[in-house]
C-alpha cells in the first residue's frame, strides 16, 4: 500500500505563524489532512479530507488529477479557500476486492493480527476507482457474510485503455494485421517465429487488475494449461508488482530488453514511466483480442456508522466526481494517453497525437472482462504459482567419472540449483543408470526437504556405476510419474535431466520419437543440461526433448550452475 499525504497551505500567510501550526498539527499526528491558511482576510478551516482507493497502475494519473482538483474553481469557495482534500493511495487489486468483499467490519474495528485491512490497505476509503469495472460485481455478487460498506458505482466506466502486448519494434509485426484482430496465443506465436530467443513478461496478476487480465488471454480461455502458461512468462526472481516497475526493470539487461515484449496497459506507451526513456527500447502495441480492457470506474463508498459528517462527504464526493468525469479531470487522463469509455471504437481522448507504437484505430477492441473470468483465473494462478514440484534425474553412468567431482559436476550443479526451492516445494531425485530393470534408482525420495539434508543425502549416495545408461527408459518414466503427481492440482511442475549425452544412442529414431511424444502430452516441462558443449544445438536429442516440453536446455556453453539454480527458481518458492 502506498499512501499519498500532503500538505497544503492557502492564502498569503507566511513566517513564523504558518510554520508554528504545521509544527504543532504535525506533532499531534494530523498528517491526513491538507490544511488551509487564511485568505482574502478569512479564515479557513481544515478542508473535509476525502480518502480514494485506486488500481497501483492507476495511481499515477489519479493522483495527478487529484492534485488537479484541490487548485480548482471547482474546489475554491469564494473565500479562496479549498473545499475538499483527497489522500489518493493504492493497495494490491485482489486484496483491494477480498476486503471490501470480506472484511468490511476488520476495516472499521480490527480484532485480529491477521485481517488488518487499516494496516494492509489503506484507511476506509470514500472513494474506490478500480481498474476494471468487473471488481465492483467481484465484490458484490454472492455476499454471504454482514457487510459494513455499501458500494454505489457509475454504471459506467469514465476512461478505458486496452491491455497490449508491447513488443520491442524490431521484432514488432509491421502489417496491421499481425497487431491487431487475433488471439494473444497467435500474437505470442508470430513474436517467436520473429526471434525464437523471444520472451514475454508480464506483472503481478495479484497486484493489478491488468496482469490479471492478461493472464485471462495467456490461459487461452481456460484451454491453455496454467502451469505451461506461468512457465511461459515468469521471471527470473518475483514478478515486478506493476506494469510500470516492469517496463523500468527490463532495461537493467539490454539484451534482454531488446527482446522481451510486456503486457502492460497501452496508456504507458503514451504516457511512459518514471524511469528514463533514453533507456528503454521502443516497442509497438499489438491488441489481443481475448485480453479484457482496463476500464477505470468510479465507486462511491458509503459506511456504516459514518453518519455524523454523512450530508457533507457525499457532497464533497459528488463534486469531485463530477469534475473528474467531465472536461477539466479528464485532461490527466488525456495525458496519461486512455481512450474514450463512451465513444465508438474507443478513440484516444487526444486523437491528435496518439503517441509513439499506439494505433489510433486498432479496431476491434476488447470490452471488460466478465466476473467468472476473473475470479477463475486468479484461482488458478494461485494454484499454478503455489509449491513446486521438481524431480532431478542425474545421469550416474561410468562417463559421468570425470564430470562428477566439484563444484561444476553434475552433483555440484544439482545441488547449487536447490536454492530455487523452499521448504513447502517437493523433490526427488533419481540416479540413471543400467539398461535393463527400471533403469533408475531413488537416491532422494519425493517430498518436502531441508537443503542441508538433502544435500547430504545427495554427497552420501550419489556415485558413478560402472554401466551406461538409458535416458529414453528413465524419461518416460518420469513423465508418467510427474503427470500422475499433478492429476489434481496445478501446481507448477519441472523434470531436470543432468547428463554428458555419452549415451544418447539410446536416444534415436523410435526411442527419441516416444519421448518427444510424452513430453508434448504430458504437460511437464523439462529441463535438459548438457554438462558438454554442443549438446543444445539445433536438432540434438536434448535440444528437441527441452522444446517439445516447453522447457529449456542448457549446455557447457551456459552458465550451468546459474541457468539451472533460475530455471528451479521459476517453479520453486524459493529458499528457506
């Protein structure tokens, strides 16, 4: 929660007198308050302090029309003085609805240390202006529980921005019909056929309601699997809690930059962020058709128990509501570069300069999205993104000898990659070896560990046999084991094949075909590392096993022990 307090002093007052009661009033703790002087002779007292609730994403251009109002005719009397404060501060958008939804009575009179929605939000809000119109309908269909809040919104929303996938402009599709009219699936396809090394990255869906909308295009509808969609799009490290922080973190790696399109709101393309543009690479909106758009919209908040100022507030509301719908408030949102939420085809507000990779015209656009969607899909990210499961199948045939010891051999690596995983991720490992029998053995049994015994599990069995191996044998078989594992969940998955490839024979024609084959129906990807160089090249076994997967694979030319430590990290909770 970031929360926005000023304060204000009107009128010529100056020197010491004006100093003296900011000291005082601040020391008594009255910092919510934006506070009048005198004016034109008259004394003004303390304006009535309204308090709004808004989308992270949106906090930006709110506060900057807030800031707006408080100087405006609209909010002066005719004494100079100003009518009305506003503390603008934002919270997480699911935590933002749950509360409202759930915990209306903890947000007037906590009672206990876990539900604290005074501590965890924000003060009770006057005025909440969601991201999507679809929250008010989250919040207000099937309430069960006694609700302390009543929630009286617009019919409609007052600005929209479609969610767009900005894609670096030299790999951007350049027809009109490659960025507009077609399925995020298809849009993310073409950005690969462009640069296979191509990656997309997308917020926090439990931050803002517009990674929440993107998740409801890369999840296909509910077609898509959760746990390869989340593969698809997590990076290295926790996802970055706004469309605006992601945009300023990827150029902390130009090459990556250069490559990695976002889903974010098409009013940052317009409008940009706080970090320096110079910095950034240019990138082009595409418009997928099956991401819901953002459409802002104003909520009034009435509580009960909040009679003793009620007639004054709500006034104080409507005026402000009234001035942010119509010409003068909607300029900063004209600036901030949203479209119309009324007018046909969603034109930009200032259709004259619709900014730098924005179509003024990318019709058709997508409308807001429905209630059961979100709350879906937000149920299965979470499932998707809970522990982790992870099953390593570490070659221990007699090539390995000179490939074990150390640091950079295979049990090394293995175990410098356990950092990715926490105490509620489950793993096993499997030593590969013989070509008869089940062509592995159990060296870590499957479930939750601590890495200190697990590691010295792994230092007391794990050794080289003096046999080959079979990896055809033990693949298939950790796909049907995996897939078994994850019958009832979503919880993210991952096989690890650490190997020389020495016995990749094993691996040809009718073999290679039944793995590739489990791999593309099982739904759990798998990492393939080549402790040799050259083992990821174009039309090698692991190269071909780690794409039908949808997994990654690492070869001597990589960083093994860091490549395979983030890879466990993008399924794993992390370490303890």
């Amino acid at each position: 929660m970031r929360a926005v307090a000023r304060w204000w002093l009107g009128g010529p007052v100056r020197g010491m007198l004006s100093a003296a009661l900011v000291l005082v009033l601040a020391g008594a703790g009255l910092v919510g308050y934006r506070l009048m002087g005198f004016g034109g002779g008259h004394s003004c007292a303390p304006p009535l302090e309204l308090r709004l609730l808004t989308d992270p994403d949106l906090e930006p251009t709110v506060r900057a029309a807030a800031d707006a109002y408080l100087t405006s005719d609209a909010n002066t009397t005719g004494h100079g003085c100003r009518r009305t404060g506003i503390t603008v501060y934002s919270a997480g958008a699911s935590s933002a609805v749950t509360a409202l939804r759930q915990q209306t009575d903890a947000w007037q009179e906590p009672r206990e240390e876990d539900t604290n929605p005074q501590r965890d939000i924000g003060p009770q809000p006057d005025v909440w202006i969601p991201a999507s119109v679809t929250d008010v309908a989250r919040v207000t269909t099937d309430q069960t529980d006694r609700t302390f809040a009543e929630l009286r919104p617009d019919a409609e929303p007052f600005v929209y921005s479609p969610v767009v996938l900005a894609v670096p402009q030299n790999i951007a599709g350049a027809a009109l019909g490659e960025r507009i009219g077609l399925p995020l699936s298809r849009l993310i396809t073409n950005l690969k056929q462009q640069d296979r090394t191509a990656g997309v990255l997308r917020a926090d869906p439990e931050v803002t309601d517009s990674a929440l909308l993107a998740t409801i295009g890369l999840y296909g509808g509910g077609a898509t699997d959760p746990r390869g969609a989340e593969q698809s799009v997590r990076p290295t490290g926790p996802p970055s809690p706004t469309a605006a922080d992601l945009l300023c973190a990827l150029p902390g790696d130009r090459a990556a930059d250069g490559r990695t399109a976002a889903l974010v709101p098409e009013f940052l393309l317009r409008s940009g962020v706080g970090c320096a543009r110079t910095t950034r690479v240019p990138r082009s909106a595409e418009y997928p058709v099956d991401v819901p758009a953002l459409t802002p919209t104003f909520v009034r908040i009435h509580w009960e128990g909040g009679d003793r100022d009620e007639t004054d507030r709500e006034a104080a509301v409507s005026r402000f509501h009234q001035w942010l719908t119509g010409k003068d408030g909607l300029a900063a949102f004209t600036r901030a570069g949203f479209r119309s939420a009324s007018g046909p085809g969603h034109p930009l507000l200032d259709a004259e300069h619709p900014g730098t990779g924005v179509l003024r015209d990318p019709s058709p656009l997508p409308g807001a999205a429905g209630q059961t969607a979100m709350d879906t899909v937000l149920e299965r990210y979470r499932s998707a993104n809970g522990p982790g499961r992870v099953l390593y199948l570490l070659d221990s045939s007699g090539s390995m000898n000179t490939r074990w010891p150390g640091p950079s051999g295979g049990p090394g690596i293995l175990k410098q990659s356990l950092g990715g995983l926490g105490g509620q991720d489950e793993y096993g490992v499997w030593a590969v070896h013989g070509t008869t029998g089940d062509r592995y053995e159990t060296l870590l049994s499957f479930g939750p560990h601590r890495r200190g015994d697990a590691e010295r599990v792994i230092d007391t069995r794990a050794r080289v046999r003096d046999t080959e191996a079979d990896p055809h044998a033990a693949l298939l078989a950790a796909l049907d084991d995996m897939a078994r594992r994850g019958t009832d969940d979503e919880r993210p998955q991952l096989i690890v094949f650490i190997t020389d490839d020495e016995d990749d024979n094993r691996l040809t024609r009718k073999n290679l075909g039944q793995v590739l084959e489990r791999a593309g129906t099982a739904k759990v990807p798998v990492d393939m590392v080549s402790l040799v160089s050259g083992g990821c090249d174009k039309g090698r076994p692991d190269a071909r096993i780690a794409d039908a997967s949808h997994g990654r694979c690492l070869d001597a030319s990589d960083d093994l022990g860091t490549g395979l430590h983030d890879e466990v990290a993008r399924v794993g909770t992390g370490d303890d």
